[in-house]
C-alpha cells in the first residue's frame, strides 16, 4: 500500500513539473518579431550618445569631488601646504557636478583655487601645458587631502578631460 501511495505521489509531482521558462520565452520572441517588423519599417531608434563626462548617477568616490573649471595658470615646481608639486593647476570653478562622502572643505562655484598635479601626470611639462589650455573648460575629478597642520585642504587632480 505504500509503495502505491509513493508511486501515486511520484506521478503528481513529475507532471506538475515545468519544462522550461515558457513566459520568458515566448516575450523574448514576440521581442525579436517586433525588432524584424521595425527594421522593414521607417521607424527612428533613438541615437544614444555617450556623456562627455561622468554623469551624476554613477557613484563617485569618498574624498573626491567632480567639477567643471576653466583653466587660469599652470605653474611649474609648486608648492601647496607645504608639499611641493612637479606641476600646479589654478582654475575658475564653472560647476561642480558632484562629491563623494567625507568631503571636508567643499568647493563652490565661482571660486578660484590651486589644484596639485600628480606625479605621473607631470612628468613632461610642455606636454601638460599644451594639453591643459587657458581659458578652455575642463572636467575635473580631484582629491582631497588635508595638509600637514589639519587646518586647510590641499586638492590633487585624479584626471581631466576637454568638455567640447
């Protein structure tokens, strides 16, 4: 008697059994139907155009603020806080587009301030001036660290990029 029960009970759960994701399947065709009927018609698919710089959805790091600046000066052999610099960069914030946590001074817009070039950005330079150009608006992504005596910040450009 019990082996009829087991094998009753066995026939039940076999052929309640799925063979598949029939609803995932069949979406995915009426998906590639629709694609083959829009590529004999005069339909527009949107043009997707990659951002110029990062945008405010992707996560940005602790400490490091993303802004938009127009360049002013570029200063070879400087110093800030006491940490000399192969290579500075004075800019006129245009905007900043966003700050990771744990930000202690923050920029503004509007505000002029001396950023620290890293070491393996200035290696040659001529080829750092020419890049950074006067006048020309950047998308920067800088650093902060605080200097020696906890009392000012210093920042230090992680990287730039023209914004046409």
């Amino acid at each position: 008697m019990d082996k009829v029960v087991y094998l009753l009970l066995m026939m039940v759960l076999f052929s309640c059994k799925t063979t598949g994701n029939t609803q995932e399947k069949k979406e995915e065709q009426n998906y590639q139907k629709k694609e083959v009927e829009n590529q004999g018609s005069n339909v527009n698919t949107p043009i997707i155009k990659k951002p110029t710089y990062i945008s405010s959805q992707d996560p940005i790091n602790p400490g490091t603020v993303h802004l938009i600046a127009s360049v002013a000066k570029i200063t070879k052999d400087a110093s800030i806080c006491g940490k000399s610099y192969k290579a500075t960069v004075t800019v006129k914030v245009n905007s900043v587009k966003g700050s990771g946590s744990g930000i202690v001074n923050m920029i503004s817009a509007g505000q002029e301030i001396t950023f620290g070039i890293r070491k393996y950005m200035a290696e040659d330079f001529e080829v750092l001036k020419q890049k950074l150009i006067k006048d020309q608006e950047f998308f920067f992504i800088v650093e902060e660290g605080l200097c020696r005596n906890m009392s000012q910040t210093a920042y230090v450009v992680s990287s730039f990029k023209v914004i046409n």
